[in-house]
C-alpha cells in the first residue's frame, strides 16, 4: 500500500527486513556512541576553545539524536508498515541530513580550532568510518553515504592539517596540542578495538548459529532417512507373511486388482486366449498337521519356510507366490501351462527335508482355478480353487485337481 491507502509496489519483504536490521543496529549501540562522542569532545577542547568545541559537536549530537529517535521508532514497526515507501523514505532523508551536518561539523574542528584540532577531526571521521562498517552492512546504499561523508571529513582534516586557511588561527600549536593529538589516537584505538571485538564476536555467533544449523539439518535427514526406512519396513510387512518372507492375502488381492483394471483398459478384441487368462494354484501341505505334533511347531516352521523357498524357486518370474496362512499357499500366473506349474510343485514338495538329525517329509496337494483377467476376483478365484483342492484331496492327496462347474 501506498502512503494515502491506494495499493502500489512498495518494498519487497527482504528489503523490509534489511531495513528493520539496519535501524535495529544503528539504535542498539547509544552507548558506545556517546562514549566515542564524549572522548572526541574532550580531545577537542585540549586543541582549541572548549565553548567553541561544544557549539561545534552540539548540532552533529543533536542530528545523530534524531537520527537514531527515528530508527528506534522504525525498529518496532510491523513488516507490513516497514514494505510501505515512506519509512524508507524518511531512513535516506535522516540518514543524508544527519551525514551533511557531521560532515560540515567535522570540518569545522580544523577551520575553527586549526591544526591542532585536525587530528580530532581525523580521528572522528575515522571512528564513524569503523562504526559505519560495523552496522551498516543491511543497508548498502547508507552505508555508501556515511562513508563518503566520512572520507570527505577525514581529507579535508588532513588537507587543513598540512594546509591551514590563511582565516585560520595562527600555525603555532597549543599547549593542549599534544593532548588533543594522543586522545584522538587512543580514541580511534579504542574505538577500532571495541568495534573489532564486536564483531569477532558477531562472527564467532554466527559460526555457532550455522554449526548447530548444520547439525539440526543433519540430525534432521538422519531422522528422516529413519522415519522412510520405518515406513518402508511397514509398508512392507503389512504386505508380507512375517515367517516366510511370501506376500500374504491382502498383497494377493492388491495384485489381482491390479491385473483386473490393467485388464480393463486393454481393448478386447476376438475371443480371449487361454494364455491371457488368470489361474490360480491353491495349495495346501499333506501331513504337515502330523509335523507340528510329533517334533513342535519349530519343525512345522522351518517346514514352511523350506516350502515357500521351493515355490520361489520353481515358477516364472512373472508368476505371483503369496501365504494364505497356516499351511495354504498361492501361486498367481497366466493359464498358459498351470498343470505342468501343478505337477512341479507337487513333485518338489513330496521331496524329504531334514531338520536337525531326523527327516521331514510332507507332500502337496494344488486346485486349480481359472478366470478372465477383467472378471478375476479373489473371493471367486479361492472359492473355485477351494472346490478343486477338495476334489484333489478327496482322490487321494499328492495330486491337483481342476475347477469344473460339476464340483460345485
């Protein structure tokens, strides 16, 4: 918004919050300051009047007040107040007066106080070069101005310094001169010590702020990574049977959906071939029940493990292996061939297996079950395949057996 309410561009948000930084630097340090200020002021007095040294520092005090009144007043203002052109506005005009008037004032010391008060001058326009590096690095183009007010107040002392104006008091130097000139040197030390130390330490805190921020975000991917390989590990055994490593029923079903919708944006056309069809082979282990009984459900579950590790190894790899639960199994694959997928299986399971010093020996029965893959179901398949492992069973085990309506 502009000043009178109307919208218009103003400042963008970072430019605003350089602004609030600039003023909340150029507030925050009154103290050091009116101290730099104060030696300043007692070095001019050893170089010339002291009545005349305070009418000089008087207006550059009284626009650097102001100056910093408006700042601190700037410092409290919400985003959206500081993104409005006229608070800018008011920073550069303050800014420029306050730098023309210590310009003007600075260079007054060596016109009115000649050469001895030149080093003061020097010395000021020194330190408010060293203070200016310090706070206004959020504000660049200030920081520019300062700097050549600065640079103007220092050559001209220097100028005065070598050259004084025929207007001028006489070249020879005041009993205060020597004075003047060590104050102004220990003021500009002292000055360029405190402001060098703040900002080491401003640095130093900084390096903390980005070392612990390297290590948040360190700690941060590092629980992430935690957090992925969590939810992948779930995700996975929400999927998977615990004992056997198999997918379980509900990833079946995921799978057979997704054979019926891939199915179903297909285009039919002519009659569909056996091969493009779903079988599914139910099997369930003979004997197994008598495994459990007689050497403990430790046997029973290296029992199946060996079987689902027999079913891996013995289908296609388009072909789908899943664990009902209990003893059943599931294999998933086109119904091109599943009686010669059927007699593999039944001729591996019936192999011995051993456990520890004995030999386990189970064997296989499979119903089969067939289906059009934009009609499969796994509620319809089971139910088929279930008619058809019965039918197995019933002829005596060991065999596989496949749907028909009959069995119904």
């Amino acid at each position: 918004m502009n000043d009178d309410g109307r919208p218009g561009a103003g400042l963008a948000p970072r430019d605003a919050d350089a602004l609030r930084r600039y003023a909340m630097a150029r507030s925050s340090d009154a103290g050091l300051c009116a101290a730099a200020a104060l030696a300043g002021l007692i070095a001019a007095c050893w170089a010339m009047d002291p009545l005349l040294a305070v009418a000089i520092f008087a207006p550059a005090a009284a626009s650097e007040a102001a100056e910093r009144a408006l700042l601190r007043r700037l410092a409290i203002l919400p985003v959206r107040v500081l993104r409005r052109p006229r608070p800018r506005r008011e920073a550069a005009a303050m800014a420029f007066l306050n730098n023309v008037v210590f310009t003007l004032c600075i260079l007054a010391l060596p016109v009115v106080g000649g050469v001895a008060a030149a080093p003061v001058a020097a010395a000021c326009a020194l330190v408010v070069s060293l203070h200016a590096a310090m706070v206004h690095d959020a504000a660049p183009r200030l920081h520019v101005l300062r700097q050549l007010a600065c640079a103007t107040a220092l050559l001209g002392g220097v100028a005065l310094l070598f050259a004084p104006p025929p207007w001028g008091p006489a070249v020879a130097l005041p009993p205060g001169a020597p004075v003047a000139a060590a104050t102004s040197a220990a003021l500009v030390a002292t000055v360029a010590s405190v402001i060098y130390l703040r900002l080491r330490l401003r640095a130093l805190r900084r390096r903390r702020d980005f070392e612990a921020l390297r290590d948040a975000r360190r700690q941060a991917e590092v629980r992430s990574e935690e957090l992925a390989a969590v939810m992948s590990e779930a995700a996975r055994a929400s999927l998977h049977d615990p004992l056997t490593g198999l997918p379980n029923r509900r990833f079946l079903e995921r799978r057979i959906s997704e054979i019926r919708d891939q199915a179903a944006r297909m285009p039919r056309s002519g009659p569909q071939l056996p091969e493009h069809s779903v079988a599914l082979l139910l099997i369930d282990l003979d004997g197994f029940k008598s495994i459990n009984d007689t050497l403990g459900h430790d046997a029973g579950d290296q029992v199946l493990r060996h079987v689902a590790g027999l079913l891996r190894g013995n289908v296609r790899d388009t072909d789908f292996v899943a664990r009902l639960g209990g003893d059943e199994f599931v294999i998933l694959c086109d119904a091109g061939g599943p009686d010669v997928v059927a007699a593999r299986i039944i001729a591996k399971a019936g192999e011995p297996m051993a456990y520890g010093d004995q030999t386990c020996r189970v064997g296989a029965s499979v119903g089969l079950a067939v289906a059009q893959p934009q009609e499969a179901t796994l509620s319809d398949l089971m139910t088929r395949a279930d008619l058809a492992l019965y039918a197995a069973k019933g002829s005596g085990r060991g065999r596989a057996a496949s749907f028909s309506d009959s069995l119904r």
